[in-house]
C-alpha cells in the first residue's frame, strides 16, 4: 500500500482524540514501517548518486536493507510495543504503534514480489502475495483504485473531526499525493520489474 494511504488510514483510526500529540503519532505510525526505505533510498539516490535500477533491483534486495525492513515491519516488534504501550496507558504511545501496525496487517496481502519478513526475529519468511499494490500484471489495477478509495473515505472521516489547520492541510497532501502515486502505478508501471 502507498505510504499516503498508511498515513491517512493509521490517522483515522487512531488519532480520535483532541489531543494533538495523538493525532501526530497516529500519523508517525503509519510512517514508521517505511521510513527506513525513504532514509536508505533517498541518501543512496541523491547523496551518492546510485541510479534507481541498482537502488531497487539490487540494493532494495540486499540483506543488509531486508535486515533493517525486517525490524522495522515485524509484527512482533510493533506487537510488543504496542502492548507496553497499553500497559502504560500511554495515548500517544498507543495511537503510533497501533498506526505501525495497520501499515503492516495492509502491506502484507498487497505484496507480490517486493514483501517484507514480517515475523522477524523468528522468521525471515517473506509471504509472496498473489496481488499487488502497484504492479499492473498483479492486480494493481484492481487493488489500487480500491487503495485509493479507502484513503479518501479516510481522508473524510479525519476532515469531520475538525482537525487543527495543520492536519486538514496534511490531509489534503496526503489525498492528493495518494491520487499521484495511484496514476502512476496504474498508468506507467505497467510490467513487474526484473
């Protein structure tokens, strides 16, 4: 699933109370899972100059990056944080790993080739999804605009709690990066790479 999605549905179910610290971890929660992508992937990109294709077809693979994806996407880390966090009764600690780990119950069955080991550290199994998020000749067509539609009746159930500027303002970005990103997988990603 695109990350503006994560954030957006991670929000809607977390982030109900006033408390705007809740809705800002809500939000950090649907990121968490793939900042680490965005970290490793933007300082390979645009600070040492990698092209894309060694980037995602070999770096993306690598062990060293599958090791740092494996933590942050493991049901079991998020798992027991999230249960330390409802020990403490913390609000804010609960909304940012119950955000992770709806990222990660919405990534696993929309992975085709490109999935995570969601069971780290007691398996570095990766489920192979028979569809896909993003790749075309494994249902993105379907499963996209069905993304697209879950992130705007997100989108609206975030709008009728009368967010504070800055959360209307970052949900509308996150819609319209949503829309971005699913014209892109559904109209120039057309095969599967490799």
């Amino acid at each position: 699933m695109n990350t503006p999605a994560h954030l957006l549905i991670g929000a809607a179910a977390f982030g109900k109370s006033a408390d705007q610290r809740i809705l800002v971890a809500a939000f950090a929660g649907g990121l968490m899972p793939d900042l680490s992508l965005y970290l490793m992937a933007g300082v390979s990109l645009y600070i040492l100059g990698i092209p894309p294709s060694v980037v995602f077809n070999d770096l993306y693979f690598s062990g060293a990056w599958q090791t740092v994806f494996a933590i942050d996407n493991s049901f079991f880390v998020w798992g027991v944080l999230c249960a330390i966090a409802v020990w403490r009764k913390s609000g804010w600690a609960i909304a940012l790993t119950g955000a992770a780990l709806v990222h990660l119950a919405l990534d696993f069955p929309l992975h085709h080739d490109d999935g995570r080991p969601h069971f780290w550290p007691f398996s570095y199994w990766v489920f192979e999804s028979p569809v896909s998020y993003w790749d075309r000749s494994h249902g993105a067509a379907l499963v996209a605009p069905i993304e697209a539609s879950i992130a705007t009746v997100a989108a609206v159930v975030l709008w009728r709690r009368a967010l504070p500027v800055w959360g209307s303002g970052l949900v509308v970005l996150l819609l319209l990066a949503e829309f971005w990103v699913v014209r892109q997988w559904l109209f120039f990603f057309v095969d599967s790479p490799g």
